[in-house]
C-alpha cells in the first residue's frame, strides 16, 4: 500500500517512527512522511534547515514533506508552546496539497503535541482514507511533566480538545494495556477500534559495537549509563540527589554518563556544579543513534526515571526497551506496570520517583554486586525483551493494524 505518515519528527531527529518507516518499507509499502523542520531535543535546526526553506527531500526510498515550524530555541515554556502549535497549523494548511497522491492508508505517530495529528486527520476525511493513530505520549498529561499549567479552565479546554482528537482516527494504537482499558472508558470505543503494540527499540540496540577510544577513556569505574532527551520529565534532581548521597558516603569510581541533550540540559549541568559533583558526571551531548551500542557498551547499569505525574501508569517507556535490548542491568525510578516488567524479567532494581534514598542503595547493590551476577541480569533484560518487545514483531502488528492484513 501508499502509506502517509505524519509526524511533527523524522529524520534526521532520532525517534522511532524513522525505523517503524524503514520496517514499513523492507515489508514491500510505499512510504511517503509529511513532517516539520529538525531541531529536536537541542532546540536548535539542523545543518542545512530553518523555519521553512526545506519543503521536499529525499531520504532513501521516502519522501519527506516538511513544514513551517518555529524552532524550540532555548526551550522556554514561550518557545515550546509556539513550537507546539505551529507545526499542527502549517501541516493542517500543507496536507491538501497531497491529496492527490494516491494515499491508501494514513499513520499518524502521535507525540507531543497530540494536535500533530490534525494534518492527517483532514486528509483522511477530506478522501475518506482510513486513518490510524499511534498514541505515544498520552494528552493532555503529558503536557504537565513539561510545562507547569495549573489553571482549571486551561486544564479542561485542553482535556477536552485532546479527547476530541483522539475520538477522530478510524483506529488507535496504544502502548500498553492499561492505556487500551484508559481510552475504552473515556472515549467509550469498541473492543475492534483499539489495539496494545509495545513500543519496541531499534534493532541496532541489540548490536554489541565497541570502541576502544571510549572504553578506554571510562575504563577502571564502575559506569551508570543515561542515553535520551534532558527535560523536566526526566528526573535528573532524583539522579543528581542519588549521586550527592553516593560522594557523602566515599563512593569515588561511581561515574554517571549522560549521552543526550534537551531541554534542561544546562540547567542541569549547573546544578551538578553547584553540588560539586563534577567528578561523577559526564555529558557527552548529542549523539547519532548508530552510536548509543558505543555507549550501552561501557556500561556497567543502564538508567532511567521519569517524574511521577501519573502518565507512567499509561506507559512503557521506550528507552527502557531499549536498555533491555543492550543486554545491561538497569536501575528504574517510575511508577507504574515498567517496574512489574522488570521484576518478572530479572533483569534490574526499581525505586520511587521520590526516593533517592532507595536509588542510592540500588545503585550500591549493583555496584557491590559479582560481573556474573550483573552479566546475569543483562542476559534476563535482552531475553525478556526479544520475546515480548521484538522489533519486527512490532513492526508486523502496526501494520496489521493500519492495513488490515496479516505481515
């Protein structure tokens, strides 16, 4: 089939929907993007894009249609708040002129904002093209992990656009069951209209890559590993506290790398200066996604937190299943059905999102723990993770979905 993805991200910017794509393209569909202008997480465009001068490109066998999108800049609540609502408004004004293309199916992989979808959801009904949605970061709650709203009336204007959009879509694809049974209820839909698929890592993630400059470099420590996007949802004040607690009780080999950036990445650093803790910290700032096996390598505990503001209950974050794909102990702070996840699996140690004390003794019994023991649960972790999160699986279930067929 011709498939229209639309997204507000896409290649060059690392999210998962460049290799769902490439896995809608090795299964014989063609694959065209309808997309924004590349300056996530750092804020800034991408060599070679501004706000508007990249219209068409080529990128392997697909074709990307970019919008107009005021980039996030220093990423200021003004700054993401005019991001947010201009790539909606300029792709919704833009898909008109695609409807000729002879579009079969329609995905849209939701992020944030869900208003990202408006461009496909008019498309879909301007040419009665069925319409998929995969909803990955659930609104409007999603929105408060970024942005501070505390406004009733705001809170329930947004609410009540976000369900709107969200009843739209012909189908829906959730992320993990308690999502599913979420909008059943809300949105009071039948059983056939939404379906579970996991969000899945890229296959790179199982590579085992090494590079001897980099091992070399955190050779002799024992090396906590955070791969992603620095934002107020990630927590970084329970890492930085866990790592205070650490250097008070003599623990001088523990390093934290933080390959990544974002939002709060300045922030952040400052912080980590200001608590003396330099010394345990690295930021190696923005990387390709080729590069993350260099890094998952070098690690003795993979790590992740999220802030608890009730959207973890939802959700199966996608970089712990990446984490688990690398084949490397992890040490969780979140709430909800990740922690059961890991726990059956064996494969890592879980705490409160509001607990350094509990990171800082998981981190302890790691660090304490035999190579054997941790190379145990990297074991549990990858095996966990091929048989229920496999890539092609995945990728074989979203399309079923969205095209009614077996792959």
């Amino acid at each position: 089939m011709k498939i229209l993805v639309v997204c507000q991200h896409y290649w060059p910017e690392n999210f998962r929907i460049n290799d769902i794509v490439e896995g809608f393209l090795e299964r014989g569909h063609q694959v065209d993007v309808l997309c924004g202008q590349p300056n996530y997480p750092a804020g800034q465009f991408f060599p070679g894009y501004d706000s508007h001068s990249v219209k068409e490109e080529k990128h392997g066998d697909v074709t990307v249609y970019r919008t107009f999108e005021i980039k996030r800049g220093n990423n200021s609540n003004l700054r993401i708040f005019l991001n947010y609502i201009t790539y909606p408004i300029a792709s919704w004004l833009r898909v008109l002129k695609l409807k000729e293309n002879g579009y079969e199916r329609i995905f849209i992989y939701q992020l944030s904002p869900v208003y990202m979808a408006a461009a496909g959801l008019r498309l879909g009904k301007k040419k009665g093209i069925e319409t998929t949605m995969y909803i990955l970061d659930i609104w409007p709650q999603n929105l408060y992990s970024v942005l501070n709203i505390r406004n009733r009336f705001l809170r329930k204007m947004l609410y009540r656009s976000s369900m709107n959009i969200y009843r739209k879509p012909d189908r829906l694809i959730t992320v993990s069951e308690k999502m599913r049974q979420y909008f059943l209820k809300k949105l009071e839909l039948t059983e056939d209209r939404i379906t579970f698929v996991p969000q899945c890592p890229e296959k790179l993630y199982e590579e085992r890559r090494e590079d001897p400059a980099l091992r070399e470099r955190f050779q002799g420590g024992f090396n906590i590993v955070f791969t992603g996007n620095i934002s107020p949802a990630q927590n970084f004040p329970l890492i930085l506290e866990a790592a205070a607690r650490l250097k008070e009780t003599g623990f001088q080999d523990i390093r934290f790398v933080i390959v990544g950036d974002g939002m709060s990445a300045k922030d952040v650093k400052a912080e980590v200066e200001e608590k003396g803790l330099s010394e345990m910290f690295f930021f190696e700032g923005f990387h390709p996604i080729e590069q993350m096996p260099f890094y998952t390598d070098i690690a003795d505990a993979l790590i992740a937190t999220l802030k608890s503001e009730g959207v973890e209950d939802f959700s199966i974050p996608a970089k712990v299943m990446s984490y688990m794909a690398s084949g490397k102990p992890l040490l969780i702070a979140m709430e909800g059905e990740i922690n059961e996840i890991i726990e059956k699996a064996g494969c890592g140690l879980t705490s409160s999102p509001e607990d350094a004390e509990a990171m800082c003794r998981n981190i302890v019994a790691l660090y304490r723990m035999s190579p054997e023991d941790r190379e145990k649960m990297g074991a549990n972790a990858f095996a966990y993770q091929q048989e229920n999160f496999e890539r092609n699986k995945s990728v074989d279930k979203i399309l079923e979905v969205i095209t009614g067929e077996k792959h």
